[in-house]
C-alpha cells in the first residue's frame, strides 16, 4: 500500500511539474509559440491515448483522429446547440468518445492485427461522409464554428492582460496534466499490468486469470475518451470540422507515438513536440536554399517518414528509449 502511495505521489509531482514548466515556458514566448504549445498539449493528450491503446494493450488503432473528430462535435454541439460552457462541453466530449470507444471495443474483443486497425480505418474515412450527409446538424465541409472564448476576469487580473492563443495554452495545460496523471497511474496499477500481459501473451494473460475481452473493452474506452478530450480541445481553436480531423490526423498521432516511444508518456510528450514543431524546424534549415513552395510542402511529409522508418527499423523504441539507455550505460 506504501508503495502505491509513493508511486501515486510522484506521479503527482511529475504532473504538476509539467504544468509549472509549460505554463511558464508560454509565458515567454511570442502568440505564435505559444500557440504551437498549445497545440502540442492538445496533440499530447491524443497521442497518450495511443500509448495506452497500442503500446500499453498492443490494440492497433488507425482511428484515433476520428475519436477526436467524435470528441470535437460532441462539444461544438454541447456549446452551440444547450448553450453551455465549453467546461460542460469537454466533459460531454469525454463522455460521448467513451461511448464510441465502448462499441469499437465490443469489436476489438474480436479482432486483431490488421483486421482491428482496417476496422478503425473505415471509421476515419467514414467521418467526413458523415458530416456531409447531415449537414444540417454538423455543418457539412464547413464544419461548426467554435473557440475557447475570452480569458475569466480573474485570470485576467492575476496575469494582466492575456492574448487568445496564451488563453488556449493557459486552457489547455491543466487538462492535459490530468490526463499525463490519469495515464501514469494507469501504467503503474494491477490494471496497467494487466493491458501488458495481454499485449505481450494473450493466451497467458488469460491462463493468469485475466479476462482478455473485458479489458480489451476497457482500454478502448479510456483511450477513446482520452482522445475525445484531445479532439474537443483541438477543435476549440476555432472550427470543429472535416478540414480539422483528416484521416492524415490518425497516422500523425501513430507517427508522434512511435518517434518518441511508443511505450512511454515521455516519449508521447517527444514525439507531440517533433510532429508540432518538425515543419517549423524543416523550414528554418531550408530557408537559405530558396526551395520552391511546392518542394517546401511536401518537405516536412518526406523527412517525417523517413524518420518513422529509421525509427521503425534502427531505433524500435523511440527517441525516449534511446535516451533511457544512454543515461543507464
């Protein structure tokens, strides 16, 4: 029991650190960076969902961005439509993701492998379809029109005056410092374990006494609401949309999870970082070459793969676990 406790507490910590650190950090950057921040929190959240789905569980999702497509419309309509805080709306967006996750479950207790992700896949592609078939309800390739809204007084007269993409920062961090501490925790309980078991054996976990389906279940469930939540805050910066949730937005978050280490909430916060600021980077050490537009385009694209394979084949288990085992030589 002290031992839980302990690594409760240090979870905790760990967690109010990555608040302290963030928040100061968008505290001295310019609206651009600070915006680019909020959207790596926002990313973080949603690439934690794949850790603990595919690298905790070993369940393969290609649909992680449709789950935060689900997230996002489930909190522009509870903001639109009842009038209610975006607060409200984030908790329904949890809520209705959750939900969606149930029903993919029931269907990954059955399937596995590329049979799992090609039925995730069919749900990204499935969205837009749908967003244009009821048009009247979530604004076709338009989408619906959202955003965090203005900064509470209070938060105004402790900081002074606070610019709309310090505001999505400011919004954003301490959700996402649930859910870094949500997923630690999880990471570090029987349940936690558990997911590992039937990841590396299945049909050793369940000689162990482990009900596979169930937790199958049950993991898509937090990871779905894991990425409704991502989803919601992702759409609050302005539009909650096709154009916002692209089938590309599922194999970001993969690829985010795979760079920095598919198995560690360091390397989802890494690899949410280098999927953000990658394009930014690429342009920066391309600018004295004069590239043209297009070639600059589809540049970030090019050198992202290329890195994914390097990865996949030299480096398995990302950027985090290369850096865990230079500190232990």
């Amino acid at each position: 029991m002290f031992k839980y406790k302990r690594t409760g507490i240090r979870n905790l910590a760990i967690a109010l650190i990555f608040t302290v650190a963030i928040i100061a950090l968008g505290a001295i950057l310019d609206p651009y960076n600070q915006g680019q921040l909020a959207v790596v929190s926002m990313l973080f959240i949603g690439v934690l969902s794949v850790t603990l789905l595919t690298g905790t569980s070993g369940q393969i999702s290609l649909g992680q961005g449709a789950l935060m497509a689900v997230g996002g419309y489930a909190s522009a309509l509870t903001i639109l439509n009842l009038g209610l805080s975006i607060w409200f709306a984030l908790v329904m967006a949890i809520i209705v993701s959750a939900l969606a996750g149930l029903l993919l479950g029931f269907a990954a207790a059955r399937l596995t492998g590329p049979y799992l992700a090609g039925t995730t896949l069919v749900l990204a592609l499935a969205l837009p379809s749908l967003a244009i078939r009821f048009e009247s309800v979530l604004g076709g390739d338009v989408g619906l029109n959202v955003d965090f809204g203005n900064p509470p007084a209070w938060l105004v007269s402790a900081f002074g005056e606070i610019g709309y993409e310090q505001w999505q920062l400011y919004a954003t961090v301490p959700l996402t410092c649930l859910a870094l501490l949500a997923t630690a925790n999880i990471l570090s309980s029987r349940t936690g374990r558990m997911w590992r078991a039937i990841r590396d054996h299945e049909s050793a976990a369940s000689l162990m006494g482990i009900n596979v389906s169930n937790n199958k279940i049950f993991t898509f469930v937090v990871s779905s609401g894991f990425a409704g939540l991502s989803g919601a805050l992702y759409g609050l910066r302005g539009i909650v949309g096709p154009s916002v949730y692209p089938i590309s937005l599922s194999l970001l978050l993969l690829t985010g999870a795979i760079l920095g280490g598919l198995r560690s909430i360091a390397g989802a916060l890494i690899g949410s970082a280098l999927v953000v600021f990658l394009p930014d980077l690429i342009e920066w050490a391309t600018r004295p070459l004069a590239l043209s537009e297009q070639i600059g385009n589809y540049l970030p694209g090019l050198i992202g793969g290329v890195l994914l394979h390097l990865t996949v084949i030299l480096n398995p288990g990302g950027i985090a676990h290369a850096l865990h085992r230079h500190k232990n030589k």
